[in-house]
C-alpha cells in the first residue's frame, strides 16, 4: 500500500471538455446532469476519505449510462486525462499491493455504482489488473459499515508496522507466512480497513509468490556475505540494512522491507540456510 499525492486537475473542466466532445442524445444527457455532477464533485472531495457515506445523486437510467460512457468510450479529454494518470512514475506500480505495473484506472467508488464519479480524477486510481479485478464493486463491510480498502489520494497510511512475516525453514522449503497486526498506535477501524484490504487484494498470497521469486535472485549475494568463514552475523547485518533501505524509501511496511527484517532475525536461515533457495521452483 502506497499514498500518492494528487495530480492538480480542474475537473469540472475535464467533464465541460468531455460533454463538448459528445454527441446527441448523451451530450443532451450529459448537459442536464451537468450542475449536479460538479456538485457531487464538491462533495467527494470535502468527504474524503470517508467518500462512502456520500448520498446518490438523482440519475435517469440514461443518464447514468451516459456518465459511464462518458469514461469508457475515448475522447480527446478523456484520452489525455488518462494519460496523465498513468504517467507518472509514482504509480508506476500499483498502490494497492506495490507489487505489479499500473496498467489499469480503478474506479475508487464502482462507476456502476456511483456513476457522477466515472470521470473524476479524485476516483481514478492506477492500479494493476489484479487488484481492479479482486476490488470489483466491493466498497463497505456491511457489518461494521467501515471501507474495505484503503484509498491511496486520501487515506494515510499508517507508519506503525501492521504487517509481519512468519518465516519457516525446511530441508526443501521456505515458508514464508504474510499477516496482519495490529500495532498499538492503530485504532481500530483503521485496522479493519488494513485487514480488509489485504485479505480481498490477497497480498498474503501474492506477497509469499513474489518474495520467493524475489529470493531466488539473491541467493549468490548470500553466499558472497556468507563467506568461507560461515559468517552468519554478516548475512543477517546484509539483510537488516536491506530491509532498512527499504523502509526509509517506501515505509515500514513495503514488502520487502518485511521480508528482509523477518529473515535477518531467523538465525537458521542467516546461517547457511539460505542454500534453500536453489530448490526454489
């Protein structure tokens, strides 16, 4: 999970823009929910992050089919838009998970359900195809009506680490089990919301898929650290400032950074055991 600073866009222009580049009848469409959208606008961002209790706007059918349109049908302002979204390197991987390239625009509020959002830049975040899908149209656990994923334009993401590593070493494996914590600076709701995300974005899984690929790369650095002199404290101080880079880049609970500080405190692993990671398959 990563915060991303919002980009500087006049978003009542970018819809007059898209609505001008429209044809009849859902330029017509367009025109009259017009006020209303910017209005609702408005309100997204003076809720934020909370944007879930915002109330629906009134919509015709058509007109909330004209708003979806208005996205998923290129124009020019909807096209550069886009682009500017996608550009930057801040989101070049998801911030969702931090794991894959951006290749997609999630709608924060589902356009199918909120479609006065479809075109706001607010609600548009870069994201991977993994996590677009797994989020889908999910947005409040209905028993204790808090968000179900954090939103990376407004939500701040705590610097407590809530993510720990259970690390198991076998003769033929390593075991690497991501979870959640809940650290003592955390409240509650914001912790459900940390859970939340990483259960439905599955991040336990595909963190556990991504450091053993990760791993297998570094294995000749290891033995480097290692030595002739089978020195352990050397891996384990490799791995401590590792995982230290990586917090200071992207906080205390990037992935790695995890990783890297769970195996620098496995004694076994440090010494020598890390010969495991060449059966990695």
């Amino acid at each position: 999970m990563r915060q991303v600073t919002l980009l500087a866009v006049d978003d009542a222009q970018i819809l007059d823009d898209i609505i001008t580049a429209k044809y009849r009848p859902r330029k017509a469409r367009l025109q009259a929910v017009r006020d209303d959208v910017i209005v609702a606008y408005q309100d997204y961002v003076d809720a934020a992050p909370a944007v879930e209790n915002l109330p629906p706007i009134e919509l015709t059918a058509l007109q909330a089919g004209a708003l979806r349109h208005a996205y998923e049908v290129e124009t020019v302002p909807m096209t550069k838009l886009r682009t500017r979204l996608m550009s930057r390197i801040v989101v070049s991987r998801c911030p969702f998970c931090g794991l894959s390239e951006s290749s997609t625009l999630d709608h924060y509020l589902p356009k199918e359900l909120y479609p006065q959002f479809s075109v706001l830049s607010k609600n548009l975040v870069p994201c991977c195809a993994s996590c677009n899908t797994r989020k889908g149209e999910l947005v409040v656990d209905e028993e204790t009506a808090v968000r179900l994923f954090f939103h990376p334009y407004f939500d701040e993401i705590p610097g407590d680490r809530f993510i720990a590593i259970g690390v198991t070493l076998l003769p033929d494996a390593l075991g690497l089990n991501y979870r959640t914590v809940r650290a003592a600076g955390i409240g509650l709701r914001t912790f459900r919301r940390l859970r939340s995300h990483f259960k439905l974005l599955r991040l336990a899984d595909r963190y556990r898929i991504m450091s053993l690929e990760h791993l297998r790369s570094r294995y000749h650095a290891l033995a480097r650290f290692y030595g002739p002199g089978e020195d352990a404290d050397r891996v384990a101080a490799e791995l401590l400032q590792e995982a230290e880079d990586f917090e200071a880049e992207y906080g205390a609970n990037h992935w790695r950074a995890i990783l890297y500080r769970g195996l620098a405190a496995h004694d076994d692993f440090c010494d020598g055991g890390f010969e495991v990671l060449k059966q990695i398959q």
